[in-house]
C-alpha cells in the first residue's frame, strides 16, 4: 500500500502531461476547416514572400494572374515605402492617381476579403492625400478613406480591413480601387496587400445551434442574413483570454484580439483559464478555435456584490447600420452544471436581447460551446453598447458569463458598408512668445493697431446695422405671407459649409443649411444619372453628403415650376416640427444663388407608386401593401390629431407615399399642406393633384382632414387595382379610378378589376374590410366618410385577418402556396340610401369562384329611394354551393 501511495503523484503528473500533450496535439493538428480558395496577393511586387508568422507564401501580383486591370495611359506605379516594416505584405505596395481593378475567379460561395495597408510616405505621392473608394462588384465597402487618418486615431502603424462577401454561381469577384476625387489636391489610392479565403456556407451567412434565424433586438421579428449582403467586421474579441493570431484559427486565418482597454468592459471581471477539449455538440467546431472556449469572463461567485452591478462592453460603430452581433458561450465552472445555475439577461444597445440566458440550457452540459446571434440597428449614435446583468436564481448564483465577442456591419439595400473617416486630431495651436521678451516698440504697435481695430470695428458694426435695417423692410412683404420667425432653422448666412441650429422644441432634432457647392459636390454638380424621380416640383437626385458617408434625396426646385417660395418654406417649417416614423425626414435645406432645394433622408425603395404599376420590379405582396397603407394611415392621422393644431396635406397620392429599406412607409412632400382647426373647413384655394382631389373641397372650396381621407381612399384602390388614379386612356366611365370603383362596388363586380397578380392571394374577410373601408373614403359627401384614426384602425384590422388567414392556411399546408377563392362579387349599398335612412344598415354582397359564398339570416329594409328591397349582412358565414 505504502509502495502504491507513493506512485499515486507520479500517477497524477504522468496523467497531467498526456492530457496536456492531448490538448496541444489538438490545437496544432489539421484545421477544422480547410478554405478552397486561399489567395494572399502581396501588391507591387513581382517575387513570392513567406510571411514569418503564418508561414504563408504570398504571391506578387506583378505579372502574374492577378495583375491589376487599368487604363493603358493611367498606369498604377508598384513601390516601396520609405521606411518599410519589412514584413508581408507592408514591404511593397501599388498605387496610383487612378482606378485599377483585380480580377477574381473564384468557387461559388462566401468567402473573406481582407486588405491591408501601411499609411506611410511613398515616393511620388504627397503623405495622407490617401483617400479612395473600394468596391467588391456591386457593394461599396470603403468610400472617401482614408488609411493615414484611421492608422493615426486608432495609433497603429499597419491597418487591415476584413469583409464578407458572397460569390455566385458563375460570378467573379472584381476589387475596384479608385482615387475619391478631391477640390482641395490630387488624392490616390494604394494597397498593400489583398487575402481572399473561402468560408463555410452557414459561418455568418444564416446560422445553426439554438436559432437558425439572428433576432432583431427590440422586435419580435427574426433579421436573416441573407446572401445578397456584404459584411465588415467591427470587432473580434476574445474577452476572457489572450490574443489568437491568424495561424492558430481553425483554417481561416482570423485573428481574435486580446482585450487592450479596461475601460471597454465595466463592472469588475474575473477571467477563468481551464484546460479541457470542448464537445462541439451544438455549433460546428470550426464556429472559434477552442482557446476562445477555454477562457471566459464572470463577475465572480459573489451573489451579493454582483446584484445591481453589470458586465459591459462599448464598441465604436457608424450610425445608420445593422449589425450582426455574435456572442459566444460556453459554461466552464465545474460547479455549474445544470439550468436555472447562472441565467442572466442580455441587453444591446440599451433594449433586451435576451431576458433569460442559460447557457446550461441552450447546451444541457458544460463544456459546450454555443453562441447566439442578435441584429440591431444604430439610428444616430456612435457607440454600441452589450451589457450582461447578472438575475438571481433560486438554484444558483447571481453571475454572467462571456467568452467572446464578433461584431458585424450589414450592407443594407444600397449595398454600402462605406462609414466615415474618424476626426482628424487637431494640431496644437503655437507657441506665444513671452511677455517678458517683448520689445517696448512691439508693444507700442501692438496698442496702435488695437486701437485702429476698435475704430474699425465700429464703422463696420455701423454699417451691418444699415444693411439689416434694409433687409428687414425689403422683406416685410414675406412676413406677411410666410413669417420666417416661425422657423427654427432659420441659418445665419455661410456661403461655404453648411450650418446647424437646434430647434428648442425639438432639442435632439438638426435643421441644416446647406451652401450651394456642397449640394453641388453632393449631386455631381446635378448629373442626370443621379436623377431618381420628377415631380411638380422639380427633380430629385440621389446626393451624398459629408464625405460620402451619407446617401440623401436632394430635392431641387425647377425655375419653371408652378410651386415656389411658399410651397419651399411651407415644406421646411412643417418639416422641422413634426417627427413621426411616417413621415418623411427633412435633413436640411438650400436656398443660395436663386436655387431652393431641400435634403431629405434617402429612401431606397422609391415611391409607393413605382411598386403599383408600370414597374420592371416584382409586385408587392398582398401584406406588403396593407402594412404600407396602415403605415400611411398612422402618418396621416399623426398630422390631424397629434399636433396641437391639425395638419392638412393637401396632396395625398402614391407618389407622395415613400419606402425605405425595409418597406416601412413614409408620407412626403408636404409643400400644400395648410394648418387646420378642430372640426371647421379652412376657406382656401383648390390645390392638390387631379385624380385624388375631393369633390367636396372642390365645389365649395372648403379644406378639412376629411379632403386628406378622400384622397387616402384614391391611394387605397390604387394598391387594390395597381391602376392609376386618372387614366385618360382609358373610358370616360373607367378613367378617374375612385368613381369606377364605387360603380365596380355598387354593380357587385370590384373583384374584376383589382390586380390580377392578388387574385387568390386576398382572403374573403380581409378583402371585406379593406373594401368597405376604401369605399367609405371616397364618398362625395364630407359627413360620410371616416375620420383618419378609423381608417387607421380598420386597416390594421384588415391586416390582422389576412394574417390570421395565412396563419391557418401554414398550419393545414407548412411552407405550401397560401391560396384563396378569387372574388367575383361584392358590393355595399349606396351611399345616398344611407343618408337617407339612418336605420338602414350597408349591405354587403361577396360570393367566391368556388361557388363557396358567405350569407346570414336575411333582414329587408326599405330603402325610399330604390325599389327593390335590401339584403342586410354584417356577419360572414361560410355556405356551401350557395349565391349571397
């Protein structure tokens, strides 16, 4: 026994080691994942170099495959840096004062783009004039930037940049380099280096474990990623253990940074290092190297210290953007073992991502790596914020846990990732010269010309009073008409950079001023192939302001135009006070060397009236539509009823109907609109656009909210019938769409003439209730129709039964074509029999192609004005093989 107890440490070392070697054996043996495109491109250079970390060979791209394509008399020049730091790929480069592209064959599939640069003097090449754009294809991935200004914030000497991007079938991938033109010297471009690795299918580009589908924080709706969208990593953070480089990944050459910062991650942490082989039961093993999982943060096992104190991590992000956030878990305390141990909740950007984390039960046993994904989106902030906060468990203990962390930009519609370069740091002022080191002639000059100064000072302030004084009486006859007061973003004058002022009702909202050379340089001084639509007012150009960095809807008026400064300062003093998801945002506004033009946020998904008819597009879904009408719906009724006076549009129509990326509609174009009073007309000339005027407003020229209702049912049977509002073409009776349709409804045949791509897609109750709805907007008489909030209401009423429709159609036939019985009749009793006999209820008539028709018990009621009796029907049944 005495011989045995003395081997048993012996035991315990040999075991020790063999499980040491095991682990290293491991993690230096063949990657998980083996890339089938692995391209390191060493630019400027015609040699083949071995990089002494990785051990990889980079190729030069100087006479070989990937010579860079470019115009025959704008040759890019291949250098070396003044002061190399001697390592692949820094030691060469290739610029130029043009564009040049590379040229990619590549497999099918994801796969990561990563540059690299080295911001230092080249000769030929002015310093830190380094501004381009870099384009993958169709997506924009870096625009107006500046490696020399990123390298300085951020204190590095090197730089790389990584993205994800998807190849297609028979697709290449073409890498454009071009120089971002400049009015303030010769910019260039330049690049050190390119790697391009294939990844695998579900890495980022959808995803597997727990969810298959990222949430979108703050929503209960999923944010997929899609293959149609380009990434940019923010960050990849191994928060728990050190940093992992390139060669140690699991065959995709990632680096994992090593937190740096203490003042990223707040809260007190305390990092656990354990040695084991994780059970990649739930995600793939080659999701992160296993060191990622051997190492995590916690707030430590003290329960009472812990309540109340969170675990946080800050990132630097450009506003504007979706972003892909990873987090990776994998619980390593031995004493945790089973749910309900550690639960916590996730917030991002200050909304609950996850109200109750446990990672034992996404896992059912430790050592077992998972992570979860989440989307958010950054409207106006620069910095995103990832807390965890520990809960208490009546199991447990009151503690988080972290492993790591990948942050992910997403391209949005406008296939840009392009953020703006940091602000530069500025130079300190220069030194003053001593008092004491003064001359005595010195400083008599010095009083001379402080003394002249003052004189000057006042002849000058004499004359600016003048000048006002003038000013004010020459625009006294615009007072009266438009008193500018009103207007918070009135600017002080600023010929050569635009202007903000904050408005004091709307203290987080920015009206802004814009000179002309800036909308110039925004708009390619108004270049034709910026155009993106025409209206009343004048065209519209797709702008990009502040560097680039931001896209806009540049609105400028035409001189011939029948609107003009009433119509452009109605716009802006409306705009500058109403805020609502619905409307459309103004940015800022023009008004220098006789041009008015106004900024809006750029709406990528054009006009409702594009998506309607006499579009190339696909046709938007039945559901798309209702939720853009009940978008438009809610705008509406914010201008009647949530402002202290009411707001009438006066050109209510599906041109003035915009969508942005993710469909979400918003109402423009606010240059008729006129403020109202509650419940009393507004005696005013007839404005607005032919095909959606109310009749009533009309005859006696007497504006309410009722006129914007009238219009929004034109809108309605626009998205119904994909037809225009008025069509000339067509015949007296069927040209003003409105009038058709209520004839369409009365005859019992409005299922004719609705868009033929929505017959069978619309189920019988929904298409009731949207009928009936826009019917009651377009009646000649004021009193008749609803007010906005109802037809609001109604409408997300509407929305509800398609969806409750649908729902049960997907649980009869999963994934299966959702189809309904095409309506061939329908119609509503007159609007005059309803005037005149209070007591009589609407009759409502539909019957199916099927022969499958909807009737109760019938009730006659007589109506004076018409002969035959009335059929009354409230509630829909469904009968089998009989006519309503």
């Amino acid at each position: 026994m005495r011989n045995l107890s003395m081997l048993t440490p012996f035991f315990y070392v040999f075991v020790s080691f063999s499980l040491l070697a095991h682990i290293s054996s491991v993690s230096t043996s063949t990657p998980p994942y083996v890339a089938v495109d692995d391209i390191t491109l060493n630019c400027g250079t015609s040699s083949n170099s071995t990089d002494q970390f990785s051990k990889r060979e980079w190729m030069g791209d100087i006479r070989s495959k990937f010579t860079p394509i470019e115009e025959a008399d704008h040759k890019s020049i291949a250098s070396t840096p003044h002061s190399s730091v001697n390592t692949v790929p820094y030691s060469t480069a290739r610029l130029s004062y043009s564009q040049f592209m590379y040229d990619f064959h590549l497999t099918p599939g994801p796969k990561f783009v990563r540059f690299y640069f080295y911001p230092v003097s080249y000769p030929g090449f002015e310093g830190s004039r380094d501004f381009f754009t870099v384009k993958a294809g169709s997506f924009t991935l870096l625009k107006n930037f500046s490696a020399s200004i990123l390298a300085n914030s951020l204190k590095e000497v090197t730089l790389s940049k990584e993205f994800c991007i998807n190849v297609g079938k028979d697709q290449k991938l073409n890498l454009t380099f071009i120089p971002f033109p400049s009015t303030s010297g010769k910019s260039y471009v330049f690049i050190n280096g390119i790697e391009i690795v294939s990844m695998p299918d579900k890495l980022y580009y959808g995803a597997e474990g727990p969810s298959t589908v990222p949430k979108l924080v703050g929503q209960d709706t999923g944010f997929p990623i899609k293959e149609d969208m380009a990434l940019e990593k923010v960050v990849r953070l191994n928060v728990g253990g050190g940093f992992i480089s390139a060669a140690a990944d699991t065959g995709m050459f990632r680096e994992w940074s090593q937190q740096k910062d203490s003042s990223w991650l707040s809260g007190g942490v305390n990092p656990h290092q354990v040695s084991f082989i994780p059970r990649y039961t739930k995600i793939s093993n080659y999701t992160a190297p296993d060191d990622i999982y051997r190492s995590a943060l916690s707030k430590g096992p003290n329960t009472t210290k812990n309540q109340g104190s969170n675990l946080t991590l800050k990132l630097s992000v450009d506003p504007g953007f979706h972003y892909l956030v990873r987090l990776h878990f994998c619980e390593i305390v031995f004493p945790i073992t089973k749910p309900s141990q550690r639960v916590f909740q996730i917030n991002i950007d200050n909304k609950i991502a996850e109200e109750w984390a446990d990672v034992i039960q996404w896992t059912q046993r430790n050592e077992t790596p998972v992570y979860k994904d989440y989307v958010v989106y950054i409207q106006n902030k620069l910095n995103l914020f990832i807390a965890l906060l520990p809960r208490l468990s009546p199991y447990g203990i009151a503690d988080v846990i972290l492993n790591a962390v990948e942050v992910f930009k997403l391209s949005g519609y406008d296939k840009n990732l392009a953020g703006p370069n940091p602000e530069s740091v500025p130079s300190p002022p220069p030194a003053q010269q001593p008092a004491s080191t003064a001359s005595e002639s010195e400083t008599k000059k010095t009083k001379i010309i402080a003394i002249g100064s003052g004189v000057g000072f006042l002849v000058v302030l004499t004359l600016v009073c003048c000048m006002l004084l003038w000013k004010v009486r020459k625009t006294k006859r615009y007072d009266s008409y438009y008193p500018l007061s009103k207007c918070w973003c009135w600017p002080e004058p600023d010929k050569g950079k635009s202007t903000r002022t904050r408005a004091s009702s709307l203290p987080e909202e920015l009206c802004r001023h814009f000179s002309i050379d800036e909308i110039k340089t925004a708009t390619h001084n108004f270049h034709e192939a910026l155009i993106v639509g025409v209206g009343g007012f004048g065209s519209v150009y797709k702008g990009f302001i502040d560097d680039g960095t931001m896209i806009v809807a540049v609105k400028r008026l035409n001189p011939e135009s029948k609107q003009g400064f009433r119509e452009f300062w109605t716009e802006i003093e409306m705009l500058s006070l109403l805020r609502h998801v619905h409307l459309v945002s103004l940015i800022g506004f023009c008004d220098e060397e006789g041009e008015m033009i106004l900024v809006y946020d750029y709406l990528s998904n054009g006009t409702l009236r594009h998506h309607l008819y006499e579009t190339q597009d696909d046709p938007l879904s039945w559901k798309q539509r209702l939720k853009i009408c009940v978008g438009a719906a809610s705008g509406l009724n914010y201008l009647h009823t949530g402002v202290k006076q009411p707001i009438i549009h006066r050109d209510v129509k599906s041109n003035n109907i915009l969508l942005d990326e993710k469909w979400v509609a918003k109402v423009s174009d606010f240059g008729l609109s006129k403020t109202g009073q509650d419940n009393t007309a507004v005696s005013t000339m007839v404005k607005g656009t032919l095909g959606y005027l109310d009749p009533d407003y009309v005859r006696r020229q007497q504006l309410t909210e009722k006129s914007d209702v009238y219009s929004f049912g034109v809108v309605l049977f626009e998205v119904l019938c994909a037809r225009k509002a008025l069509d000339q073409k067509l015949e007296i009776e069927q040209c003003h769409l409105a009038n058709w349709a209520r004839k369409c409804i009365e005859r019992g045949t409005i299922g004719e003439i609705i868009d033929s791509y929505l017959k069978g897609k619309i189920a019988p109750e929904c298409f009731k209730v949207y009928v009936e709805v826009a019917e009651s907007c377009v009646r000649d008489q004021v009193n008749q129709r609803p007010v906005m909030k109802d037809v609001m209401e109604k409408l997300s009423f509407a929305l509800d039964l398609q969806e409750n429709a649908d729902a049960a159609k997907e649980k009869i036939n999963p994934g299966g074509e959702h189809s309904y019985p095409k309506v061939v009749l329908f119609s509503v009793v007159s609007s005059t029999c309803v005037s005149q006999n209070k007591n009589i209820y609407r009759e409502q008539m539909l019957e199916t192609d099927s022969g499958t028709g909807f009737t109760m018990t019938n009730t006659e009621l007589t109506c004076p004005s018409l002969d035959s009796a009335i059929t009354s029907q409230d509630v829909l049944t469904d009968t089998t093989n009989s006519k309503a």
